[in-house]
C-alpha cells in the first residue's frame, strides 16, 4: 500500500483481473453474421451507416471459430435447428447468444400452426439475451447489445470448485 | 502429356476450359463435394447449395431449400381472410407492401370489391417506394458479395430515409401489414406528401452515383460480364420472371401487360438487358435492370405524388367489408409484378370466414430453380455474382 | 385469332380422343384432365402453334372431399390467355403423371406438391421432399394431418392450437 500510493500517478491503474477481462469481452463482442429472415435485414441495417455497429466493437465474423457472439435473427425451422447446434458447438469459449426477434424468442407469428417452426432458439442452445418485436428497432438491437454488456460485467472468470 | 504440349486457344473462357481440361485424361483429378451450407455470408439467406467441384470449377450444383420453411400455406387456413395479410408481410421480407398488394387484390378481385381511385393510387405510391427499397438492398449486398463496402453504406443511407417515410406512414420500417382488403390501414399523415416529394430530388444524384462507384467499376464489370448467362428461351422454360427475365432481353412486365390498380395509367418504361459489356442475360445486365428499375419507380411515384396532392381526401377504410363471415365462394389465380418477379397467389374460397387453400407463387422459387442449369462451368467465386445477380429471398422460396 | 376456353377444350379433346369437361361455375377457365391423359394434354398445349402455352405459372395442390386434386396454371403469350387444367387423383397412394420433361418449370412445383400433400409423380428425376426435413414424416397441408411431439429431440409441438401449452425444458444458460 505506501510503496505505490503517491509516486507513480495517473500512470498506474490498479483493478482486478475479472474487470480486465470482463471489459475487454464487452467491448469488442464479434458476432457471427447469422441472419435467417426477415430480422437480418434489420440487422443489416443496424450495421450500416446510421445505427453503426462498428462504433461499438462490434465485427461481423462469417465464421463460427472466430465470434464471440451468435445473433440468432429470424425464424429457426427444424430443418435448421441441427445447423444451429452445430454452429454453437463450433464456437469458442466464451461465447454468448442473443435472441433477436419474436421468432427466435418463442416461435413468433407462427407459434400456433407452424409446425416446422422451432418455437424459440432457447429449446436448442442457451440464451442470455432476447429482443423482443417482429423485427426489433436497430435501436433495440443496440441496446441488446449494451444488456449484453452488462450482463458480461458481472461474470467472473473464477472456476467453481 | 502436360498443359505446356496443349494449344490453348486465344480467349478461353472458363465455360470453354472445362472442354479444353476434359480432353486431356491425366489431368482429371477426384471431384469434391462441397457444401456451400445454409450459413453464409453470401447466399442471401438460409440456402444450402451443394457443389460438386473439380478443384475451382463447378460440375454440379444443386440448391437444397426449406431452411426457412414457417408452414406459410397452413397457418393462413387457419387465419381469418384480413389476418393473413401480416403473414404475406414476411414472404418477401425486403418488399412486404408488394406482397401484402399481391394478396389484397387477388382477394378483392375474388370478393368483388372495389376501391377508391385514391386509395389505389396510394397503394400505387407505396408499392414503388418499396421497389426501390428492395432493389436497395439486392444492389447493395450484391455490392458487398462482390467485395464492395462503400456502396452498400451509400446505398443503405438512402435507404433509411425511405423507411423513415414508412415509418411514419404506418409505423413500421420493415414490415408493414399496411395494404388490407378493402383499402388500407392508414390514411396518409398530414406533410406526409411533401417529404416525400422532398425525397425525390435527394434520391436522384445517387442512381449516377452508384454507377460511377461499382456499375462501371472495371474489377466489378470483370467479374460479372459473361458469368451466369441465362438466355431467354431457359428463363422462360424454367420460369422464370421479373428482372432475371428481363436481363435476358424479354420485355415482360405485369404492371405493362396485365395493368392492375390504375398502372395503364402511369407512364413507365420497362428497362431491358442489352448485353452492355458482355452476353445478353449476363449478371451483369440483371444488375443493370435492377438499377434502372429504379430510376423508373422514382418517375411513377412523381406521378402518384401529382395526382395525390390534386384529390381530395376520402376514408381509406371505406370499402372494407363489415364482416368477412360469409364471403363468395370461387377460386382465382391472381398475379403482380412484385419486385423479385411475378408474385401469384392461387386462392380457393369455400365461402368461409378463412381461405380454404391459399398457394403462393413466389418469383425466388422459380428463380432459384434454375441455377442448376446454369452452374455446370462456373467457378466458385462465380456462383457467388450469380446467386447475387438471381435476388432470391428466402423467405419467399421456402414460405 | 383468338381462342375461348369451348375452343381449346374442343381441340384438346379432338386431339386427345377423349372428352374433356369443364368445371362448373368457375370464373377463370378451368379444364378437368384425366390423370393418363394429361401428358399428352400438356404436349399439346405447350407445343401447339395457335395455343403455344410456354409458361407454367403454377402448381397448386388441393385436398378436397374425395380425394386429391392439382390444379396447374399455363400461360400464353400468344393468346394472352391463362389457363388452368385440373388433375384428380384418388386412393391411397394418390399418382400423377409428371410433366418435368415438358414444362422444366414443374420440376420444383412437384416436388413441393408431393412434399406437401403425399401426391407422387410418376417420372419425376428427383422425387423427394423440398421444403420440411428430408426425414419429415407426414404430409402437412393434408386436412387431417398431426404434427409430431419431437423431431430428433427437438419439441416442435408447445402450443397447441386452441389449447394449453405442453411443458418443454428450455436449455438453461
């Protein structure tokens, strides 16, 4: 504690390794471009020059091994379900998923009579953040993104023994 | 035997290397197989395209679809006449006003309704501004596909202004549920008219502007000119319609052929591929049609907006039917030219509150059928201009 | 010159040496085709000089009371007149004579058709399902179709129309 205090300025920063860690993976999240419907056009465009998604950190990877973040946009049909459990698998640690859309979060308009509707990416692979709305504002999705943030905040790297 | 002791005629083309390659037996090694799967970043959506390939060339290729498939046909036998128009919304998600005025007229035309001038005059407007929406976005991907950033940014700026304009109208940007049957779900807000007018001479440096960026960009010109040629006679056999017809040099368009909602009226030209910088029915005329397309939707809607602002306001919803309990009974096949092609809804009535059959014909389906054709001879970067160049929508091929 | 539908049923039925009818009460002309003879039909339609029906717009398939129905949608430039010609088919394994090899365009329609209502074609290259699973068992758009609890583990089945929910587990994070 006397060695530092006082000598060394605003030169030194002292924090923990959890806030290092938690901060550099909030702020530069690479999702995988994963856009199935109608919810990647909104997606498209969130990335685009008004709503830039770039500011943020955030880069679009066409490759599950080198993303941290799936955005699962649009609706998910049994025939891509296996796809998508793959593809989750393929990702490295750590990984997050968002659900964009009603489609995504519980099937959406079609939840009654699709039968080929997945109702809800989150009977597949687990979920941390959902947009709700057919299809989200780009500011919605921005602001899935800051959830995200946060919620990467209160994680620890600790292993529980 | 090696490639040196070969005469390699002047100008092979790689349609013509194949043969040239086939000739020669030692140099035949094993095909692969390769899955093109259904997440990628260029294939426009959920589609699953396996090639087969010696080394860089395509022998084979054959779409696998239905990743998308939402049961489209048997939700809305379970939906009331008027809830199905949010469903026809998200076929072709980049134009939902076209689809949604696909369906509304073939119903009206099965119920024999009929609607104010304005209201089709406004559903007129509103179809357009959705055409160039949706030529935006095949346009600017299509850019992107190739390797070109900047036009899509240019290109997704103009067209946020045209979904504000929407946003505004009906409170939706993407997908509106704006046209119903009977009229519309909105009457136009007051100053409406005059943004949009303002829009027009905003838009209108950006078409030249465009092509000086990418149309005539010599990179791009080489990778399209010649590829994915589709002529005519194929299109027609395979059916396929809208602007990937017309790039073959057919000069085939609903509105002009089969006028619905007032378009006799209008005065439009039908731009047509003329084999610019390589073969007719290249991708890079199907590229070109799309963006003149949009020169011409800008003059049909400064028409729309003339009448417009001469009529006199009168209730959208006037024509709407008190109940749709107890409707004709018929069939219909009813088709427009939606922005990928000719939209058709064949639709069975047995007099109930809910469609008894409802098919829909989407453009992308026929479209998309006929890249197994056209593939053999390819090489892989190609068949990525040539999906680009086709515009297909998943969500309307899979429904 | 110009054809009305009694002209092209009369000529198709000359040509056919079989009578063909026209369904009752219907605003769009709609000729009734027996199975056998619909290749035949659609030969002569597509490459008839006066007909010249080169487009295929459409293959819808029906469930109706007495069996299964397709109703395929001709267009022709020269007449600009649309066309459609109605197929039956009953039993249980209900069968069409597929016309691939005249309209290329039917290749795809088909498929859907068979995947959607069980109706195979007989001569189709590449007979399989095109929209749900390759290993979906049923037939979706058939009145009286059930969809099934899981598929490969995964529930399709949560909500059920006009009911209650069935529990599934969602994958906890």
């Amino acid at each position: 504690m006397g060695i530092i205090e006082g000598r060394y300025g605003p030169n030194v920063v002292i924090t923990s390794v959890d806030k290092v860690f938690n901060w550099s993976r909030s702020r530069s999240l690479w999702p995988i471009t994963f856009g199935l419907a109608c919810c990647a056009i909104e997606m498209m465009a969130t990335s685009a020059s008004r709503f830039d998604l770039d500011r943020l950190g955030i880069f679009f990877r066409p490759t599950p091994r080198q993303s941290d973040v799936m955005l699962v946009s649009g609706t998910v049909t049994v025939k891509m379900a296996e796809r998508i459990k793959r593809l989750y698998e393929q990702m490295a640690e750590p990984k997050w998923v968002i659900s964009m859309g009603s489609c995504a979060n519980s099937g959406g308009p079609y939840w009654e009579y699709g039968y080929h509707v997945v109702k809800g990416v989150d009977l597949i692979i687990p979920v941390d953040v959902y947009i709700p709305g057919c299809p989200p504002r780009p500011e919605a999705l921005i602001d899935a993104f800051l959830q995200l943030r946060e919620k990467i905040e209160r994680e620890t790297i600790a292993k529980k023994v | 035997m090696s490639i040196k002791d070969i005469d390699l005629p002047v100008g092979l083309t790689p349609e013509k290397w194949y043969e040239a390659v086939d000739a020669i037996e030692s140099v035949h090694g094993e095909k692969m197989v390769l899955q093109m799967g259904p997440q990628h970043p260029a294939t426009h959506g959920v589609l699953r395209l396996e090639l087969e390939t010696d080394g860089e060339l395509i022998v084979k290729a054959t779409p696998h679809i239905g990743y998308l498939h939402r049961c489209f046909e048997k939700v809305c036998e379970n939906m009331t006449w008027p809830q199905v128009v949010p469903y026809t919304d998200r076929l072709d998600y980049c134009a939902s006003m076209n689809n949604n005025f696909g369906y509304v007229l073939g119903a009206e035309k099965l119920f024999n309704i009929e609607v104010s001038e304005r209201v089709q005059t406004i559903r007129v407007l509103v179809a357009e501004m959705n055409r160039v929406a949706s030529h935006l976005v095949a346009v600017g991907t299509y850019g992107l596909d190739i390797g070109a950033w900047t036009p899509f940014l240019f290109l997704f700026q103009a067209r946020e202004h045209l979904l504000d304009l929407f946003d505004e109208l009906c409170g939706g940007r993407l997908l509106y549920n704006y046209i119903w049957i009977g009229g519309l779900s909105h009457d136009l807000p007051d100053g409406w008219l005059k943004k949009v007018r303002e829009f027009i001479p905003y838009f209108a440096p950006k078409i030249p502007e465009l092509n000086s960026l990418l149309s005539y960009n010599k990179i791009f010109i080489e990778r399209l000119a010649n590829v994915g040629v589709i002529p005519a006679d194929l299109a027609i056999r395979y059916g396929v319609t809208g602007p990937n017809l017309r790039g073959a040099g057919v000069a085939w368009d609903l509105r002009k052929a089969e006028p619905y909602s007032g378009y006799e009226t209008y005065e439009f030209d039908i731009p047509v591929g003329k084999g610019e910088v390589g073969t007719v029915g290249d991708c890079f005329d199907r590229y070109m049609v799309r963006v003149n397309e949009m020169v011409q939707s800008i003059r049909i809607i400064e028409q729309a907006l003339d009448r417009l602002e001469k009529m006199e306001k009168d209730d959208v919803q006037a024509a709407i039917p008190k109940t749709f309990a107890k409707v004709p009974v018929g069939e219909l096949y009813f088709r427009t030219e939606a922005t990928k092609g000719e939209l058709g809804f064949y639709m069975i009535s047995d007099g109930k509150q809910k469609p008894y059959r409802l098919k829909c014909r989407a453009p992308s389906f026929c479209s998309l059928s006929v890249m197994k054709e056209v593939s053999p001879g390819l090489l892989i970067a190609d068949m990525v201009a040539l999906i680009g160049s086709l515009d297909v929508v998943l969500g309307e091929v899979d429904r | 010159m110009t054809f009305t539908i009694e002209d092209i049923t009369a000529r198709l039925s000359a040509h056919l040496e079989c009578a063909l009818s026209l369904e009752p009460n219907s605003p769009v002309p709609l000729i009734i085709v027996p199975p056998e003879q619909l290749r035949a039909a659609a030969n002569r339609l597509r490459y008839d000089h006066d007909l010249w029906f080169e487009h295929l717009n459409c293959i819808t398939g029906v469930e109706r009371a007495g069996g299964y129905e397709i109703v395929i949608t001709l267009f022709s430039t020269k007449l600009s007149m649309m066309l459609n010609i109605k197929v039956k088919a009953t039993g249980e394994e209900p069968t069409i004579p597929s016309i691939t090899d005249i309209f290329p365009a039917a290749d795809w329609h088909e498929r859907e058709v068979f995947d959607m209502f069980g109706i195979r074609f007989d001569g189709h290259y590449d007979h399989r399902r095109i929209l749900c699973a390759d290993d979906w068992e049923g037939y979706p758009l058939r009145k009286n179709y059930q969809p099934p609890l899981f598929f490969h583990d995964i529930p399709v089945t949560v909500n059920v129309p006009g009911g209650h929910q069935i529990p599934v587990t969602r994958v906890p994070k």
